[in-house]
C-alpha cells in the first residue's frame, strides 16, 4: 500500500483557533509532511489574510478547510481520534507519547477515516471535547518549559505521523469499527437505560459516563461489538421494571 494511501484518511482539526496565524501556519505545516484535510470548529478569524500569509505554498490546503459548528461534526465518519492535551485530566484516557499516537493513527488509516484534534492556544481542549476522543496524546517536551505553539505541535505531530507511513508493520486492520456517531449514539442510548434503570443517580451522572466512555474507548469497539450492546440495552429497555 502507498504512503499516500493512510494520509488521505487522515483529518487535522483544529478546535476555537483564536489566531489566524496559527491556522495557516498549520495548514503549511500539513502540506508539508503530505496531509490535506483540515478541519476547523468556530475558528475567531477565518477567512483571514494573516492566515493566508503563513499558509505560505499551502494556500490550497487552507482554501479546502471544512469549518465545522463543533466537534462532533468534524469526527463524523471517523473510527479514531487522537486528541493532543499537554495537561493531566483525572479522567481522561491514558496519554501516549507523540510517536506511539501516530503509529496508532496511521494503523487506523490504512481502512478508515481518522482525526488528530488541537485545542485552542490558550485553553486547550475541553474535557468534553476530549471525551469524544479515542485516545490522548502527548508531546513529551523539556521538565522546565514544555509549551508548544499550536502550529508547533501540529507540525510535530504531522511529523511523526509522516514517519508512521514509512513503517511497514503497521498492517492495515481487517476489522470494521464503529464511527464516531454510531459510539455517541450508543452513549446517549446507554445514559438513557442507566437512568431508566435507577443505576446513574441524576445528582452524579457526569463521572460515571466519564468512565464509561474511557472504558469504551479503550477497547475501541468494532461495528459488531456496537450492536451486540445495542441490542442488549434495546432488550434491557424492553423488560417490564420491578
């Protein structure tokens, strides 16, 4: 399989940009190492001619730009996603380091669509946001100052993915997973029956579905999967209650 196979399957999001600089200068930074899909929820200033400036040879990578309302609409369609958190969040998936995230993106890309999210530059993702995610990645930086511009972490990134192409073990996967709004489909329906059931206590639903969606994201469910559980909570539902 060419390298350029896996890259075409591969989404750069890009959540709340708030400098236009940033959006161009990760568009050239994508080019660059062979991506061209860049996505943008509620980007501050787009179209702008700073972005424009700093996209530089990569005009046509930010021209094709999808802006998105949120999230979830830029993860339609995919199986995988890779969010980028510098912080340490309580409940969030076990961090990878940069290069492991991208073997495991590019594994993924070989048969489907997948996402490398970045959060606003000041803020970062959300814990929601990142919840929505697959997995979380980090760039492991120096102990006495790890911050990295955004259009900086883009380009590592996009780097190491790049390399991951290039290594003939990763073997494109047989098995057919879940999209991204098959999983959040099966979340709401899952929140639902737990309330149903007395199990979830409204005062304290967030961490629960926390955990839930970290359990599930760990064994990144296959379509199969998906429906078996599916239609386990159909079968919960439809049981007379005590």
């Amino acid at each position: 399989m060419k390298a350029g196979a896996p890259l075409s399957r591969i989404r750069v999001v890009l959540s709340r940009p708030s400098h236009p600089g940033n959006i161009g200068a990760a568009a050239r930074a994508m080019k660059t190492m062979g991506l061209a899909r860049l996505y943008l929820v509620l980007p501050k200033k787009y179209p702008d001619p700073q972005a424009r400036a700093m996209a530089a040879g990569a005009a046509d990578v930010l021209e094709s730009a999808r802006v998105c309302a949120n999230l979830g609409e830029a993860l339609e369609g995919s199986t995988f996603s890779v969010a980028l958190s510098a912080r340490g969040r309580e409940l969030s998936h076990p961090p990878l380091d940069a290069r492991a995230a991208a073997r495991e993106l590019v594994r993924a890309a070989r048969r489907d669509e997948v996402a490398l999210i970045f959060g606003n530059e000041t803020v970062g993702l959300s814990n929601k946001e990142v919840m929505q995610c697959s997995c979380v990645a980090r760039i492991p930086g120096g102990p006495k100052y790890a911050s990295l511009n955004l259009a900086q972490a883009v380009q590592v990134m996009v780097y190491e993915v790049r390399m991951a192409t290039l290594d003939s073990i990763a073997a494109a996967p047989r098995t057919e997973y879940a999209t991204h709004e098959e999983i959040e489909s099966f979340y709401a329906h899952l929140e639902r029956s737990l309330y149903t059931s007395g199990f979830l206590h409204p005062r304290y639903p967030r961490k629960l579905m926390e955990r839930l969606r970290r359990l599930f994201a760990r064994a990144r469910l296959e379509k199969v999967e998906l429906n078996i559980l599916r239609g386990m909570l159909a079968a919960w539902d439809r049981s007379p209650r005590k």
